[in-house]
C-alpha cells in the first residue's frame, strides 16, 4: 500500500519545513532585537561621550577662572608690595635727609658737637643721643631737630655735662 500523497507533501516535510521557518523567524526576530540594542548601545555611547564632553569643558572653564582669579590676586600682590616697597624706600631716603639736615644744623652750632651727638630718624621721629655742654645747648639741638621740615617729633636724650 501506499501512502495517501497530500497535496503539499509528506507530513513529515510539512514538519521540517514548519521547523526550518520557525527557527528563521526567530533567528530573524533576535537578529532585530540584537540590531535595537546595538543601536540603542551607539546611542548611549554618544551621548555618554557628549555628556564627558561638556562637563570636561566646564571644569576647564572653572579651572581657567581659578588660575585667571590666582594671577590678579597675585599682580595685585605685588603691585601692593612694590607700592609699600617704594614708600618704605622713599620714607627710608627721607629719614635719611632728615638725620643730614639735623646734623648739618647742629654743627652750624658754635656749643654744640655734631660728631659727638648721635642722630636717628625713624618715619620722621628724630632721637638726639649724646652730650650737650648745658641746658641752653640741649634746648637748641632739640630746636634745630624740630625745625627741619618732614620732622614728627623729637626725643631729646642729650646730656648735659657741666
């Protein structure tokens, strides 16, 4: 006897061609899915890489801003420092010109000795250090010291030796 033929074949090749086109719709099917996530994955990546982008150039920004702050500060600095160093140089020369001064007019003195009396000026405060022959002598050295411009005070130490 034979086998009734079926208008499409052998049932058992009706099987394998069911079998064959399911596993193609799957492969197919996973193939899509799998296509999705690679996509999806290149997606991500991108903007992962935009996003580290960003924030790279914003800390950047912030550290430029620092560094920008750092070198006005520090400018500042020292044009406050040379300005101080300056004044303290001109102060010191004036000072300086202020003990000649004292000096020069003590020894225009016929009592008094300039060698003898020690003169120190300090931001325009003048200390008379040393001896004075009398009174009167000591009253003029402190005068003489007083009379110089640029003078703030004067401390009159002299001695008087008679």
């Amino acid at each position: 006897m034979k086998n009734p033929v079926t208008p499409h074949g052998s049932p058992s090749r009706i099987w394998a061609i069911l079998a064959v086109s399911t596993m193609a719709f799957g492969l197919a099917a996973c193939n899509r899915q799998e296509d999705t996530t690679v996509g999806q994955k290149l997606d991500s990546a991108v903007q992962k890489t935009e996003q580290a982008a960003a924030d790279a150039q914003a800390k950047a920004e912030k550290a430029l801003k620092n560094v920008e702050t750092k070198v006005e500060e520090g400018a500042a600095k020292a044009q406050a420092g040379a300005q101080d160093a300056g004044n303290s140089a001109m102060a010191t020369m004036d000072d300086a010109a202020i003990t000649a001064q004292v000096s020069a007019g003590l020894a225009k003195d016929p009592d008094l000795s300039a060698i003898k009396i020690d003169v120190d000026t300090r931001a325009g405060a003048v200390t008379l250090n040393g001896p004075a022959p009398n009174a009167g002598a000591r009253d003029r050295a402190e005068a003489i010291a007083k009379g110089v411009k640029g003078v703030v005070s004067v401390t009159n130490n002299l001695k008087v030796t008679s």
